[in-house]
C-alpha cells in the first residue's frame, strides 16, 4: 500500500510538472551525500575516539606493557589535559608508559649502585675484580670498559673527569634498552621524547665544556678559518653550516638510539606473537642479537658524545689548529 502511494506521488509530480521532478531528485540526492558525509564524519570521529581510548590506556606502538595496569587511568588523564601536545609528534600526550620505565630503570640502578656502595665500605682494601656476580662487579666491568674507550680521545685525566657524565648515559640507555627484551617491558629508548632529551643534554653539555675550556671565543670556529671583515660572506656561510653540523648531532643520537631500539623490541614482539614456535625460537635467534643490540647502541651513543666533547675541548690542549 506503502509503495502505491510512492508510485501515485511520482506519477502526479512528474505529469504536473517535469522540472518538479528534476528538483526532487536533487534535493534526494543532496540529502543522501549530506547524509554520506555525515556518516563519514560520524565514522571518522568513532576512529579517532576508538584511537584516543587505546591511547589512553597506554598503547605503545600496539604493544601491551606493565604500563598499562601499573600506571593510574587518573594520571594518565592529568598528562593529557595539562601537557598540551607532544613537541616531536604534535599530537596530543596521551600515554607516559616511557616516563614510567624510565622511572624504573633509575630506581634500578640507585638500589644497585646504593648496593654496591655498601659492598665497597664492607671491603675498602679489596682492590682486586670481584669473582662473583654482584652489582658491583657489573658496575666494576662497565666502567673498566668504557673508561678505556674514553682514554683513547681524552686521555687517562680527562676521561676520568668526564666519566660520570658519559658512564651515567651509558647505565641509562644500556639498562632501558635491556629492560625492553623482558615482555611485558618497553624501553623507554623505544620513545623519541626519551632518546631525543638524551641527544639535547650531549648537546649542551657540548657547548657548555666547550666554553669552559676556551671562554667567548669558543664560537670563533663556527664562523671559519679566517675572521675578516672581507670574508664576511664566507663568515656566514661557515656559520651556517656549522650550525647544521651541530644541530644534527644531538637529532642523529636521538634518531639512531630510537630506531634500533624500536626495530628490536618490534622483532622481539613479532616472534612472541608467531606462538610456541617463535617463543621456542627467543632464546636462540632474537635474544641474543637483542642483547648485542642493546649493548653496541650505548656503546655508539657513549663514543659518539665522547668525540664531541673531545672536539669541543680539544684546542685547550692541543692548540688552535686542533679543533674542527
């Protein structure tokens, strides 16, 4: 009976009046676009909601982390209403799991240093390596290893002068990055806000130690070989150049620590998600390149930060033709 009528009114219509019909047809097919769009902004704004709640809960990257149930859902909402927006990303913070393991890994290595404290006022005359495993035999090994590395650039006085600065960098990154190959752990190396804060205090420590070693005219090198009024163009030129050069030092540190953590925890997570046989498969094939990852990449970052204080701070000791 329905359709009847349907059918009656558009006979009427298009007898009465054929534009009539025309009109009917554009206003049918402007209310369907209207309502096509108004589907599609309505599906879209469902998307980007759906993509806030798994945000919200603490995503990363689709991986699920402790983060996830340890971190308060209240907290979590207080960084994303007053942090604003993520100066790397721009988008909105909606998930601190890596501030989290961050905390976690600097809680870690003050017990274990506080441990290793004590074991060294129990024993002040044991000058000799530790036999046994202990923090303070692992501490003992790292350093040995990296204040050798350092005394190849600064020498034995330097080096030990700016072992805390690079030994702490070293703990840091190489502890997160181990941290991540534990499931249900994220490195917080994994996270560009991290690595790229890591990669800005390089910087600044830089130029800081630069200026301290030469004063005001530290800077002089930035604008060439030849300080003349002439060669002012040139002047500029350098200047630019060198601040690209200096620029991309701390974005390269930040860039490479961050893609080859991310890569490996993303390896690690795609043999724990084939099943039996890719948790089968851990120990021998993803584990142990993950763990020669996590210690070369904060080898690299450790020598890299090395060589640029030591360019810094160079011409102190060696004259003004030594520094580049």
């Amino acid at each position: 009976m329905k359709r009847g009528w349907m059918l009656a009114a558009m006979c009427a219509a298009l007898a009465v009046a054929p534009a009539l019909a025309r009109a009917s047809e554009e206003a049918e097919a402007s209310g369907h676009g209207a309502a096509a769009v108004a589907g599609h902004e309505g599906a879209t704004e469902a998307q980007a909601a759906e993509a806030g709640e798994h945000a919200a809960k603490g995503h990363h990257g689709g991986h699920w982390s402790l983060a996830d149930v340890l971190v308060p859902q209240s907290l979590t909402d207080f960084a994303n209403e007053n942090l604003g927006e993520s100066i790397i990303a721009g988008d909105a913070v909606t998930s601190i799991s890596h501030v989290f393991f961050a905390f976690i890994v600097f809680v870690l290595i003050l017990v274990l240093m506080a441990f290793s404290a004590w074991q060294m006022k129990a024993s002040p005359d044991d000058l000799l390596p530790r036999r046994t495993f202990s923090p303070l035999a692992v501490f003992e090994v790292l350093t040995d290893a990296l204040l050798g590395l350092m005394e190849g650039l600064l020498g034995h006085e330097r080096a030990l002068y700016f072992l805390p600065l690079i030994g702490s960098f070293g703990l840091f990154i190489l502890f997160n990055n181990l941290l991540g190959l534990i499931p249900g752990f994220l490195p917080a190396t994994s996270n560009l806000n991290t690595t790229f804060a890591l990669g800005s205090v390089v910087f600044v420590a830089t130029h800081y130690f630069g200026v301290r070693a030469h004063g005001i005219s530290y800077f002089k090198h930035f604008f060439g070989p030849i300080i003349k009024w002439y060669a002012l163009p040139l002047m500029i030129l350098m200047f630019c150049i060198e601040m690209i050069s200096h620029v991309a030092r701390p974005v390269s540190l930040g860039i490479r620590l961050f893609g080859n953590m991310f890569g490996d925890h993303s390896a690690l997570a795609a043999f724990l998600g084939v099943g039996l046989f890719g948790w089968a498969l851990i120990p021998v094939i993803p584990l142990p390149l993950g763990v020669l990852v996590c210690v070369v990449q904060s080898m690299v970052f450790c020598i890299l930060s090395t060589v640029y204080i030591h360019l810094a701070t160079e011409e102190a000791e060696e004259g003004e033709g030594g520094h580049h």
